[in-house]
C-alpha cells in the first residue's frame, strides 16, 4: 500500500512539473509571418540567443511588457535562434530558469542570409533584433530595448 502511494506521488509530481515546463515549436519565417500578419493583434517578435547577453539582459523587459498590457490586444513572441543541438542543454534550462510566460519559438532556417533579408532587408544580423506587426503595418529595429523604451515603442506603434 505505501509504495502505491509513493508511485502515485512520483506521478503527480512528474505529471505538474511537466505542465509547468515551457513547450518550445520550431518555426520559419515564412510560418511566422503567416501567422502574424492579416491580425487585428499587435505581434512583437523579439529574436534572440541564450548565448547573446544583450539579448538576455532584455528579455525580462518583453515579458514585463505583455503582462503589462496583457488587456491589449498584444502577443510577445521569443524567437530563439540558438542552435537546435542547443535545445535541451542550453535552451529549455534557460527558459526554466527564467520563468517565461511569453510564447517561445526556435527558428528553423537553413539560410541564414535568406531569413534575414526576409525579416528586414536593413537587418545585418546582430542580435537583439525586434519586428512590431499588426496587420500590413511594420516596424523593425535591431536594437537592444529597455524596458521603457519597449513601451514608448509600442505605444507609438499601436496609434
């Protein structure tokens, strides 16, 4: 009787942790925008690497931001462009750890040169790199954002 409950104890815990773990999709630009644009929403789309610090020290701002104005019509999306190999070692660890509530997706492109110019044709590559969309409108900087720049942004956008 008591290893049953023991069981059952490891399969609740087991069962909760996994409703808590971040779910990572992978995802093309081409899907991305597919999905983004035509929408009454205002899509920020933040890309982004465990592996870039002023990518990390940014994040927090984006997650504040959608909780925020989380009455709005807005959807914050992490693009990830850490290497698949990197997902979990590196990626999935790193979204635990950091508790994000936002929507992460891991890009998934086989031409780097290709999937830039699709994103912004004046994009070099850098990251941190930000695009606002809502409906045909778009803006994109590549750029790191406080956080109260990130509100004048969206707020200027939206208007």
């Amino acid at each position: 009787m008591k290893s049953k409950k023991v069981l059952y104890t490891i399969m609740l815990l087991f069962f909760f942790s996994a409703l808590n773990a971040q779910h990572i999709t992978t995802t093309t630009i081409d899907q991305l925008y597919k999905r983004t644009t035509k929408s009454d929403t205002t899509f920020i789309i933040n890309f982004w690497a465990t592996w870039c610090a002023p990518c990390v020290e940014e994040l927090p701002g984006f997650e504040k931001l959608s909780e925020a104005y989380k009455t709005d019509r807005i959807k914050v999306l992490l693009v990830s462009l850490d290497y698949t190999s990197q997902i979990e070692k590196a990626l999935k660890p790193f979204i635990k750890k950091q508790n994000f509530q936002n929507e992460v997706l891991l890009l998934r492109e086989d031409d780097q040169q290709a999937f830039i110019d699709k994103v912004d044709s004046s994009w070099s590559g850098a990251l941190p790199a930000t695009i606002f969309i809502r409906q045909d409108k778009k803006a994109f900087f590549e750029k790191t954002f406080t956080y109260v720049e990130l509100v004048n942004t969206y707020k200027n956008f939206k208007q």
